[in-house]
C-alpha cells in the first residue's frame, strides 16, 4: 500500500493526520489506545470525513491498526516487530546516508536536529529531534522511494525508543553516537559515516532488544 504524504492529501485531513502522528509519536496517544472517530473529529473541530482519511494513512505507515466492527488503534509492537524494522533500518539507512554525503547533500538540518536533542527538556522533544536527526542524514540519497522508506520506519522506531528510554535512558550515549556519525559527515567520509551509522543502530538494538528476547 502506498503511503501519502501530507502535501498530498487535502488541507483539512493533512492538519489531523500530522495532529494525531504528532500524538502517538509523543505518547499523548499509548500503544493499544482507541482512536475514536467521533471524538478526534470533535478534539480538532472537524467532521469525520478527515479524520477517516487520516487514519488510513497512518494505518498504511505502519502506526495504527484498524479492524473491521472494532476500530482503531495505536499499533502495539511486539518485540518481533520491532527487530524487523529495527533490522530494515540498518540495511537500508547507512546506504542513504553514504548516498547523501556521495551527493554532497548539505546536512544542516541533521546539525540543527542534535543541537535541538542536546537542549530537550523532555522526552518527547527529544524523540523529534532524534526523528529529525536521522531523516537529515538520509534524505539527501537522491532516491524518494529510499527516502519515504525510512520516513515510515523511522515514525514506527519512535513507537519503540520512547518505552525503550523510558525504561533505561540511554539518550546521552546515543547523542554522542550522533556527533561521531556527523563529524565523518561534515569530513565527506561516507563510508565511515555509514559505518558509525549502522554500528549505532546496532548498539540501540543489544542494549534494547535484543537482550529482552532471551
């Protein structure tokens, strides 16, 4: 199923789409909860019309469930999903991002996502500005398909970093991992970059998961 942007979609339905995303990826919104039509039609002053639409397409990327005479929900991860997106990660983002430093793609916005990460004050600014960090490094890989790709995995990661750091805060040794992969970045070396990239998704994976499935 083809995943529509928000500048695809009518005005209407793109301020409740990215209103409820900003919801679930914050925790407003907890893994389980019902989604009631009528209600967000009410919460954003709109009819249903939008928010129906909003909800197919955030089914479609992978952060809510809808069931037939049931509703919908935000998606719950089990630990097997979160591996599976956790490992599309790292074999299609350290190939974007040497494809953006190949491209000499510039990377402020990669740069103004760590240095918003370094002054969150709370959790869930700090989980944008992580979102942010990575889509900076990746988007400029020249191939949309890649790019709106990882846009999908990286909302459905956010699903699994904001329980995982609420159970151990491991935020500060990643911010770290962040400034090494961007230095390599700023010195033009994509392979090296790539490296750092995929060995810190990697790590996220053996201090988060992977520890918990045995």
């Amino acid at each position: 199923m083809t995943t529509l942007s928000p500048g695809s979609l009518p005005s209407r339905t793109a301020h409740v789409l990215e209103a409820i995303k900003a919801g679930i990826l914050n925790g407003q919104f907890k893994p389980g909860a019902a989604l009631v039509e009528n209600d967000l039609a009410g919460q954003y002053g709109v009819s249903k019309t939008p928010v129906r639409e909003a909800l197919k397409t955030l089914e479609s990327s992978g952060l809510v469930v809808i069931r037939p005479y049931t509703g919908t929900t935000v998606r719950e991860l089990t630990e097997q999903d979160a591996l599976a997106i956790y490992d599309m990660r790292l074999l299609l983002e350290p190939e974007a991002l040497k494809r953006s430093v190949a491209a000499g793609s510039d990377f402020a916005a990669a740069e103004e996502a760590l240095r918003r990460a370094a002054l969150a004050e709370d959790a869930s600014t700090r989980s944008t500005a992580n979102r942010d960090f990575h889509r900076g490094l990746y988007a400029g890989c020249g191939n949309p398909l890649l790019t709106s790709t990882l846009d999908a995995l990286r909302d459905q990661t956010a699903l699994v970093s904001a329980s995982s750091w609420a159970r151990e805060a491991s935020w500060e040794e990643e911010a770290a991992e962040h400034a090494a992969v961007l230095a390599q970045v700023r010195a033009g070396n994509g392979a090296e970059a790539a490296d750092l990239l995929r060995r810190h998704i990697d790590g996220f994976v053996t201090r988060h998961l992977r520890r918990n499935t045995h």
